[in-house]
C-alpha cells in the first residue's frame, strides 16, 4: 500500500513537473512590451471615441472595453498556444492554409464593405477579418516548407514553390482591395526566404521581373481610389475635401504635436472629429498631437524592444521549423508598424493596416497575440530540439 501510495504521487509531481517545464524560460519582457503598447491603445482609444462615444466605459459598448476584452482574449490564446509545442501547428499548416484561402473566397459573397473594400465578416457586434489569420496561416506553410526541404531556399525550384505558397493569399487580399496587407505578405515570404538561404540573384531577377510586370498591375489591377491614394502622396493639396482630406488633416495633427503634444485629450484635430479613423488607421496622429515628438519616439522605444525580444526567438530557436516561424512573425510586427507609421506622416498611401497591439481591432490584436504565442513556444523549448 505504501509503495503504490509513493508511486501515485511521484506521478502526480511528474505531472506537475511537465506542466510547468519550459515556463521558466518564458519571455516576460516580450508579453511585458506588447501589454506597454496595449495600454498605450487603451488610452489613445478612449481619448479618439470621446468625440463620438459618451457611455460610460465598461459597457461591451464601449470602444475601451471591447478592446480591453480583445487584449484578454489575446493574452490567453497566446498562453494557450505558448504551452502548445510550435511542430504541433505546422502539422495542421495545409488546414490551416486551405481554411484560409476558403475564407478570403468567401468574402467576396457574404462580406462586409467599409471604405471600398471587403475585408470583414459581420458575425453580430464582431468583425471578423480573415487576412489576419491568413499571415499566420502562411508563417507556419512557409516554415514547414522549408523545414521538409531542409532549410534551404537555394535552389530556384524551391524559391518558386514557397511563393506559389503565398501568391494566392495575397492574390486574394489585394482583391479586396488592401494593398498594405498584400504587402505585408510579401514581406513576410522575403524575410523567410533570405533567412532560408535564398540565392541572391535569384531574388534580383524575381525583383526585375515583378518591375518589368508593375506598369501592367497599375493599368489594370490597381483600383482607381488606390491611384487617387498615391497621386494624393505628391499633392494632397489637389482634392483637400476628399482624397487628400485624411492625409492632409493627419499631418496638421502629427505638426501641431510640436515636441511635447497639446496634452492627453486635448488635440484640437482629434477632439473636433477633424482626424477620421483617429483609433484604427491614423491612430498614431492621435498621438503625436497629443504627446508630440517625445510620445512619438516612447512608443518607437517599445517598438524597438519588443522587436528586440522577437530577433532573440529567432537566434534562439533550435530548429530550422522555429527559427523560419520566428522570422516570419519579426516581419509581420516590423512591417504593419513601419506601413501604418508610414501613412501617418504621408511615405505611403493610406491602407487599412492597424498600428500593432495599439490601433482599435479585435483580429489583428488576437492575431498578433497569438504570434507572440509562437515566438514564446520556439523559445521554451529551443533547448530540447537543439539538444536532437
């Protein structure tokens, strides 16, 4: 009786053991930088709806609080996948895909249109965006690809193949239209690829190629709001009313920030409803008119540090299958961050693209709370697969 009494809790600590293996390794300064830029959202949140929204704030009503309970979603779904080995989501990463590509298809018969595009589902209150998962779903394809082929995207064979993975995904997103996300995806295969080693003459001739076929994809794939868009790049002053209003009025905003803001609830710009979208798109005018150059360079810092914490993952992964899935989670939080700053100070046409864990958007910031879930599984366990 003894003997089976001492077995059976030498097993229960066994359990207790193996759920708690890895945490230890657990990157608090990631979450910890990514919750900085929650909070950072909250507030330019509350500040960007006062204008438009006076219930009080913990109403699911409330733009804070629904955003609020999205980071909440976000933080446990990131746990959930961080306790989760990262191979387990690369061996549904074709399901995942295929998922993916159904449901981009299905967005052009039962999707929502705001602004000229059709990006969303209307499932009651919540909007569901697929493009967002659809990044994570080609982050996993792509690092199982190169892991089955061995790491290496040297041969040209393989360079085609991993795009031909992507083509579609951002073939679909750019339908919708959303050029920043077809972008972003992109970005997304370039980072991998080169991290994968990728011939670089290889990736020049694709480059001359895609040129040579730009002046064809302007005359016939690019929608005529997007021209306007970038025409409006060189003189936004030439329709102030209509397609150069949210340029113009987002760079009154970030001008009147001056060096240390007009104050937290205080810009004139935000306040008078003359900045649209100020939560989502143009959210990061929202603060530098209010905490001006010296806000604008703290949330830079946060940037910086948590992009810092997602280049550790990638040296520390131990596997090809990590590091690749580290890689292509850097560039998707490196890339929505430089599109969405870039449309804020007038480098690039206005896109939907959200300003990462801080823009008002419940799928990107699960999306970008699940990545972080990856990042953190590839560094619990980078120890195991570097020991095989």
């Amino acid at each position: 009786m003894t003997s089976v009494t001492l077995g059976s809790g030498f097993g229960r600590a066994r359990s207790r053991g193996a759920l708690w293996r890895g945490w230890d390794r657990f990157d608090t300064w990631m979450v910890g930088a990514a919750l900085a830029l929650v909070a950072v959202g909250l507030a330019l949140i509350h500040s960007g709806s006062r204008p438009w929204y006076d219930g009080p704030i913990a109403s699911l009503s409330s733009p804070v609080a629904r955003q609020a309970v999205y980071a909440a979603i976000g933080v446990a779904v990131m746990l959930a996948v961080s306790r989760a080995d990262y191979h387990r989501f690369t061996h549904y990463a074709w399901l995942l895909y295929g998922l993916s590509i159904l449901a981009l298809l299905a967005l052009f018969a039962v999707g929502s249109t705001t602004f000229g595009s059709t990006r969303w589902f209307e499932l009651g209150p919540v909007q569901v965006q697929p493009s967002e998962f659809a990044k994570l779903a080609a982050i996993l394809l792509l690092a199982r690809f190169f892991s089955e082929h061995g790491g290496d995207a040297r041969e040209l064979r393989s360079l085609l193949l991993s795009l031909a993975i992507v083509a579609p995904l951002a073939g679909l997103v750019f339908l919708q239209p959303d050029l920043g996300t077809s972008i972003v995806f992109g970005a997304i295969w370039l980072g991998i690829v080169v991290i994968a080693g990728a011939n670089r003459s290889h990736l020049l001739v694709m480059a001359g190629v895609f040129l040579a076929l730009l002046p064809f994809v302007w005359t016939f794939a690019i929608a005529d709001y997007q021209v306007e868009r970038v025409a409006v790049l060189v003189d936004p002053y030439e329709d102030p009313l209509d397609s150069g209003y949210n340029v113009l009025q987002s760079q009154i905003a970030l001008g009147s920030g001056q060096l240390f803001g007009k104050g937290y609830m205080q810009g004139d710009q935000t306040q008078l409803e003359y900045l649209k979208v100020s939560t989502k798109d143009f959210i990061f005018s929202l603060l530098g008119e209010e905490f001006g150059f010296v806000g604008a360079m703290g949330i830079f810092a946060l940037y910086i540090f948590l992009l810092m914490r997602c280049i550790r993952a990638v040296q520390l992964a131990g596997d090809t299958t990590g590091q690749l899935i580290a890689v292509g989670v850097t560039m998707l939080i490196l890339m929505q961050t430089f599109i969405n700053v870039a449309v804020n100070v007038s480098l690039f046409p206005v896109t939907g693209i959200p300003l990462p864990f801080v823009s008002q958007g419940g799928s990107s910031l699960v999306t970008l709370f699940a990545s972080l879930g990856l990042l953190q599984s590839v560094v619990m366990r980078h120890r195991s697969y570097r020991q095989m």
